[in-house]
C-alpha cells in the first residue's frame, strides 16, 4: 500500500532526528572521556612537577631547605684576616634591603658618584641565612681540647679526647670520615685544613692517597687521587713515575685497603662523599689528541671544544665511576665537587667547562648534590698560590667550612631556625639534587 507524502516525510524527519540524538550522545561521552583523561594527565604532570618542587612542604620549609652556597651570593673576604671569610647569599633580606643614599635617582645635591672599600653592613655580614663559621668553632674547640691535655700534640690520638667528644656543641662531628675522589686542589685543600688545627697530612707516594686526621675532633680526612677516565696507562702518559691510571685498578690497589683502615665512620661507612676528575681529563685529552695528530691538527689545538667522542668517552667512564660509589656506598650523602680552572683562564678551559657540565648531568641522574666551592672562587685569581692550585687563604677557608657545613647536615645537627635544612641529609636532599648549573 503507498503511505502518503506528508507521512513518508515525517518518517524521514524523525530518523534525522534519532540519529543526530544518537551522534551527539556518543561526542558527548567521547568528550567527556577524553576531557577526562586530559585532565587526568595534566592533573598527574602539575602534581609531578608540584612533588619534584616541593614535595608538599610548607613554603618555610621550601625557603629553608635551600642551600646556601648554591645559592648567587657575594664571597665576603676580610683583608685583615683570612679566617672571617664568609658567603653572603643574596637572600630577599638583601634583595628587598633599603636602596643606599649612593644609589639614589637623581643624585642627592648632585653629589658624584664613587665608591670607596667600606665593610659590609651588620645586618648582611651576620644575617641568620648566611652559612655558620663552623672552622673558627672547631678552632676554638681543638684548642681548648689539646690544652686539657698532657700530651704532646705528634702523639695525640682520639682516644685521649673520648670523654670531650660531646663537649662545645660538636659531638655531631666526633668520628666523622670524609672521601674526597679527586685531583691535587683537592689533596691541598686537604692539607690547608689540616695545618690550620697544626697537624700534618699523610702521603704515603704522590698520586695515590692521602689522609688528614684531627685527633681531637675525632675527624679525618681522606684524599682518593682520581687521575681520570682513561682505561690503562698510555705509552704517551705525561707522568712516568704513576703505576696505574684506570680507577678499576686504583680501587682495588689503593683505595680500598685505605678505607678499611681509617675511611668508616660511625654508621660504617663514610659521611661523605664527594667526587670530580676535570684537570686530569683535560690534560689526558690533550696529550690524547697531540701524540695521533700532532699539534699543527685542529684536533690537537688545545684551543677548542671536546669533539663528541670525547665527550662520550667520559660520560661512559665517569657514569661507570659514579655507579660504582652508589654500589659501594648506599645513602651516603655524595656531591659532584664543581671543578676550578686555572688561575689564567681563556679558551683552554673551554673543556673544563663542558666537563664540568657534563659531570653535573651525570651527578643528576646519580641523585647526587653540587659542591659548588669550584664555581664560588672562579676567576678570583688572587686566591690561587700558582696557576693551577687555589692556595691557603679564604679560598681554603671557604671549602673547610663548607666540608664542615655539609657534614653538619648528614650528621642531623645544625641551627634549628633553618629547619628542616639541618634535619639529616634526607630531609631537603629531594629539593638540591638538581642540574644546579652555573
């Protein structure tokens, strides 16, 4: 039977419209899953980079747990005396601090502008933010301590200050070992803190190892030589009288018997680790690429950029290296220690540069924190004794009370207004275990 006209119309209407229901329901719930998901996803990156920023923490805590010396400051040295050598980090108290009569706009009575050596004012000089002078309490303690007793100072052994450990506040300190992988600046450093309690480091050959020990304090000191990344001792090595190159071997040589002896501290292990190798890689790279090429090749000009080959070399080399410390010492608190260059500085250290940079990609990826001593003094030439070593003076000064300050932190002791810096290593390592780039 034939339906009507109007009817068949009708019909077809409302399939169109059932079917337009239909498509909408189905973009509806398609975009109601997909604005789901999106958001789903973009709620888990905001609540990702939230964490990795500041773990849920109060913004007090966030602001205290920074560090520092990681932080731009202004390296503060007294002309008079080495030993009141501090860094100023710029802090809000300095950046939001009243604008000097000097800096005025226009210049009051039209007075000229100069600037004479004047000290820093109190307020920033014994600012609450600035690092504690831990050396110059140490000091004051060794001495007091090697007073009390009736022994001549070459024959003092902890024993003897046992019963003092806890007494000047620095109990936290009895005991502690320190590791240090590294090259001569550091063996001096080393040294410059040991003359400084009038002790005298031990070095049993060049280039091997060393050791500073602080009776009275219970502390000690120990220097790894870290001769770079190199896999064997080529025949155009630079030093004859050094036996083993590659760090496999020097572990198992000279390092680890060491340890044993003297390198564990009261948790069995050492306090704190800390690791760089640039001055050696760049000299090794050097004499590398001079004796295959010769110095009238661009490759062995010391002039430029480290060739990708190298920089994959000691990537490979010093990742095999780091992985070996967190193997060997599980949660001891390691930091990469940013490498100086020389007191004249130009385009021959171009590759300590990218070494450095390089390290502190590694060093990210091992959840390692930054030393940033290296970085502090560079381009302050007049701290250097010649042109490749910083001397004893507010250079060596700075790196102690850093050691000493870093210390504190993995021992859980410190200034309770800066909580929770000073709460154990733990307690703000999520937040300075980044690039940290300079």
């Amino acid at each position: 039977m034939l339906s009507a006209p109007g009817c068949t119309t009708r019909f077809a209407i409302s399939i169109f419209i059932a079917c337009c229901a239909c498509l909408f329901i189905v973009i509806f719930i398609f975009s109601e899953s997909f604005s789901k998901a999106s958001w789903d996803y973009a709620q888990k990156a905001q609540d990702k980079i939230g964490s990795a920023i500041n773990k849920h923490a109060s913004p007090t805590e966030v602001y205290n747990c920074a560090d520092p010396y990681r932080r731009p400051g202004y390296l503060y040295i007294d002309p008079d005396d080495y030993k009141n050598t501090r860094w100023i980090p710029y802090t809000q108290e300095f950046l939001d601090g009243d604008v000097p009569s000097y800096a005025e706009y226009p210049a009051p009575g039209g007075m000229d502008v100069f600037f004479n050596r004047t000290e820093v004012e109190p307020a920033f000089l014994q600012s609450t933010s600035n690092p504690q002078q831990w050396m110059q309490l140490a000091l004051a303690e060794d001495k007091r301590r090697g007073n009390a007793v009736q022994v001549e100072m070459k024959k003092q052994k902890a024993a003897h200050f046992a019963e003092m450990k806890d007494d000047g506040g620095l109990g936290w300190l009895w005991g502690r070992r320190v590791i240090i992988l590294g090259d001569s600046v550091d063996r001096f450093m080393i040294q410059f803190l040991c003359e400084e309690f009038g002790r005298g480091m031990r070095q049993p050959k060049p280039h091997t190892t060393a050791t500073c020990a602080i009776p009275t304090l219970n502390l000690t000191l120990i220097h790894w030589h870290f001769p770079g990344s190199f896999t064997y001792k080529p025949e155009w090595w630079w030093m004859e009288d050094m036996e083993e190159v590659a760090f496999e071997e020097r572990w198992e040589s000279m390092w680890a018997p060491l340890l044993e002896t003297t390198g564990r501290g009261p948790t069995g292990q050492p306090d704190l680790l800390l690791w760089q190798n640039g001055l050696w890689d760049q000299r090794a790279l050097w004499e590398a690429a001079e004796a295959h090429f010769g110095e009238e090749d661009p490759m062995g000009e010391r002039k430029r950029q480290l060739v990708w080959q190298e920089i994959r070399f000691v990537a490979a080399r010093t990742k095999k290296m780091v992985r070996r410390l967190s193997e060997r010492f599980p949660d001891v608190p390691t930091m990469f220690r940013a490498m100086t260059v020389h007191r004249e500085s130009d385009a021959t250290d171009a590759s300590i540069y990218e070494l450095d940079r390089l390290s502190r990609a590694v060093a990210e990826q091992a959840d390692h924190e930054v030393f940033e001593w290296g970085r502090i003094i560079t381009s302050l030439s007049m701290l250097y004794k010649d042109q490749t070593h910083p001397g004893k003076g507010p250079g060596s000064w700075l790196w102690s009370n850093m050691i000493l300050e870093y210390l504190a932190r993995s021992a859980g002791y410190g200034d309770s207004a800066r909580s929770p810096y000073f709460d154990g290593w733990d307690a703000c390592h999520s937040y300075l275990a980044g690039w940290g780039g300079r």
